[in-house]
C-alpha cells in the first residue's frame, strides 16, 4: 500500500504522441536551493519569463512508515495539453476547471530534497507540445493561483481584494490624457520630453473604455491637470519648476497649443480618440493628483464606488500620485500598466514595481486583457441573473440607481423583486 504522500502513478506516460510537435522553451539553470518554496518559485518565475507555466502534479515526502525516503516534487508544465473528451463536458469547461483528465505537456522536473537545507532538480522532459505563450512573462504568481470570479489576475494580489469586481463599486479613472501631454507642440513637448509613448496607450485605453462603455452600470471618470487662467492656483515654486528646461517655457506660457495646462486651452483638453461623453464626469486638478482641491472624492463616496481601475499619464508622475492618495483613503487600486506610460520606460517601470512593493503597498497591477476578461465575466453573470429573475414577473428587474450609500433591502432574498449586484450574487446590498 502506499503511504501519505506517494507518487500514485497518476502523470501521463511520457512516451512521445506520434506526430506531436516539439519546442525547446528553454530549462532553468541547475543550481542548489535551501527550501522546497525557493526552488519551487525559481523554477516557475524562469518558465513565466519563457512562456510557459509550471505546476505542482504530486508530491512524497518521508513518513513514519517510510522515514528514509527522499521528499520529492514533480513539476509538470500546465498550457498546451489537450483534454480528453470524458463525461459530455465541453472542451472550454475542462480547461477552466482545469480538471485532472488534462494531458499535460509532458515537460517534465522532478525536484529532489537531498537534506532538510538542501533541493536540487532534474529536467526529465526537456520539451514541449506547444509554442510560448507571450503573456505568460507578465504573471508574478503561481499558474494554479487563480483569481476568484469578480477578480482581475494582477499582481501581488488578485483585484480587487474582495472580489466585487461589480459595475456599483468599480470605477475608471483615465488620468490627464490631454492634448498638452500626447500631441507634439504641447506641455510636455516644451520640457523637452517626446510625447509619442504617451500617445501610443491610446488603442489600449480605447479598448478597455470601450469594453465598459457596453455596460451603463459602470462608472468613468476623466481628470485634466491645469489651472486658472490667471494662473492664482499656480505657485511661484510651480511656476519656476515648470520652465526650468531648455526652452524656458513652463505652465501658462504659450505653445502651439495654446497657453500650456491653462484651462480652456486646446492643449488642455481631452484627446479627441478618448473623448468623454455628455454623461461622464470629467475632474479638472490643479496638481498632480486628482484628490487634492478637486470633489473626486465626495463624488466617488457618494456613488459606493470602493475600486479605482487607473489609466493614464505618466505613470510615475499624476496616474501614482493619484494612486497613493486613493490607497490612503481607503480605495482599492489597480495600476494597469499597459495602459499607463512615463516619459521614459525606466520611470514606467520603476514605478510600476513600487506599487507591487510590501505585497502591493498602493494596490495592484495587471493589464487590459486581464481587465476586460474579468468585466466580461462579472457582467455576462449579472445580466443572466437579471434575465433570469425577470421571467418570474411582470416587468424586468434592474438595479436600483445609486444614491450614494449602501442600503439593507427590505425585499428578502428568496422574494421576487430582490436584485443583489455583487459579483458573485449573494449580498443582500443595493446602492
């Protein structure tokens, strides 16, 4: 009989399918490791960066029946395989499962603890069925570490921490995509900084606003960085700052775009590939964060609005500013960090591995995909919850509008008439 912990056989033979495809993705460099844990992250943080996933298959470990036998770990890579086709359950349902009857890739590691303070590993399998998955580089967390439904995967944690990813506590804030700060001939352009990569986020931003426009629901905010046109909330120290570059041309001087981050002027205005519409809130600022001197937070409060997905420019200077202030409020962030640029990509990154700093001390990062999959599937639940009340009466159910607070329904939940709006559909909230 076999003991606790015992490899049971359960890893498909490794023998290779005839015909199947080979790719050399690369094997972590052999090396010595203290702890299984160590080992374990080197090895998955090397497959992310080359496209592909590792997993923990099955494990042995010693045992008072079996004292003398070696703790052992066998790590199986978990994209490429096929499924077979087992109890009428659909290809899509088993891979988001993720079930057992999967047959893996048969790249192959199995780690060995020679000591209690001493690991090592062996490449058994060196290839795999599938090419690299170029995404797999931007996961900082273990593949079986799956996000909950109304969660985005992002990284230190998955967003939001409570996973109430609903459009009644969500919000989108795209901070100061304005003309001074993407056109050439603008703010930017007179301190002597190229605004092309602030320009090149505007497919990303688009993709992701147009995604949460589909639902009403949601709620989307624009801010502007600039002042009064007598410039009385500008600061001499503000005003020295701003034009200390080549061209002696700072905050309220003119430009081709008219006079720089000057409410009213062209260059202060949104870009037109990103326009808000009639409905949407638009917060003029006049510094670098979107709290400070504006009513963002009031508005905010009185919506319920309790996660802050941030978009924007730059990165390091007005999108994390305005993070930190939102952190020190009490609001849940997330940096997405394909769609936020910086004058220069090492400020962008920097900033970016500041907020995952402390287990993500301003909040998390993650990217558009990940954002408008995990929308789609909050939404595509909530609608066919809605649709499926409504046929027991009279009129479609809808969400009761906000006011501001979060109210305890009257209505109990088993009654007609009870709309829950959080993700997963069981608070007995309504805003």
């Amino acid at each position: 009989m076999a003991g606790n912990g015992d490899y049971l056989g359960d890893i498909p033979d490794l023998q290779e399918i005839a015909g199947e495809p080979k790719f050399d993705l690369g094997v972590p460099p052999q090396q010595s490791f203290p702890d299984r844990e160590s080992l374990k992250e080197a090895i998955q943080t090397f497959a992310r960066d080359h496209g592909y996933g590792m997993a923990i298959k099955t494990s042995s470990r010693p045992d008072e029946k079996k004292s003398g036998r070696a703790a052992k770990i066998w790590l199986r890579c978990d994209r490429g395989g096929t499924y077979r086709p087992r109890n009428g359950l659909t290809e899509e349902t088993r891979k988001r499962k993720r079930t057992s009857r999967l047959t893996d890739c048969q790249f192959l590691i199995i780690a060995t603890g020679q000591t209690e303070n001493l690991w090592s590993f062996e490449v058994i399998h060196p290839f795999h069925n599938h090419s690299p998955y170029p995404d797999m580089q931007h996961r900082s967390t273990p593949m079986k570490d799956r996000a909950k439904k109304g969660q985005v995967e992002a990284s230190p944690y998955h967003w939001p921490h409570e996973p109430n990813l609903g459009p009644f506590t969500t919000a989108l804030v795209i901070i100061d995509m304005q003309r001074d700060f993407c056109d050439a001939g603008g703010y930017l352009s007179a301190q002597g900084i190229d605004p092309s990569p602030c320009r090149a986020i505007i497919p990303k931003i688009n993709q992701l606003l147009d995604t949460i426009r589909q639902y009403p629901d949601y709620h989307i905010y624009f801010t502007r960085e600039g002042h009064r046109s007598s410039l009385s909330t500008l600061s001499e120290r503000e005003k020295y700052r701003s034009s200390n570059n080549s061209l002696r041309l700072g905050i309220g001087d003119h430009t081709p775009l008219g006079r720089a981050l000057v409410r009213g002027e062209p260059g202060h205005d949104v870009v037109p590939e990103l326009y808000p519409l009639e409905h949407e809130e638009v917060i003029d600022k006049p510094g670098r964060g979107a709290f400070a001197h504006t009513e963002l937070e009031l508005i905010l409060r009185n919506e319920g609005i309790r996660n802050l997905i941030l978009v924007g420019v730059t990165t390091d200077v007005c999108v994390s500013t305005t993070m930190r202030e939102a952190n020190d409020r009490g609001f849940d962030c997330l940096l997405v960090e394909d769609a936020c640029s910086a004058a220069t990509p090492s400020a962008h990154s920097a900033t970016v591995e500041s907020v995952k700093a402390e287990g993500g001390i301003f909040g998390a990062v993650s990217r558009v995909n990940e954002v408008i999959q995990a929308i789609e599937e909050v939404m595509a639940k909530y609608e066919k919850r809605l649709e499926r009340q409504s046929m027991g009466n009279e009129s479609p159910i809808t969400p009761t509008p906000p006011i501001g607070h979060l109210d305890v329904l009257s209505t109990p939940v088993d009654q007609p008439g009870y709309v829950p709006i959080d993700p997963d559909m069981t608070s007995h909230y309504s805003h």
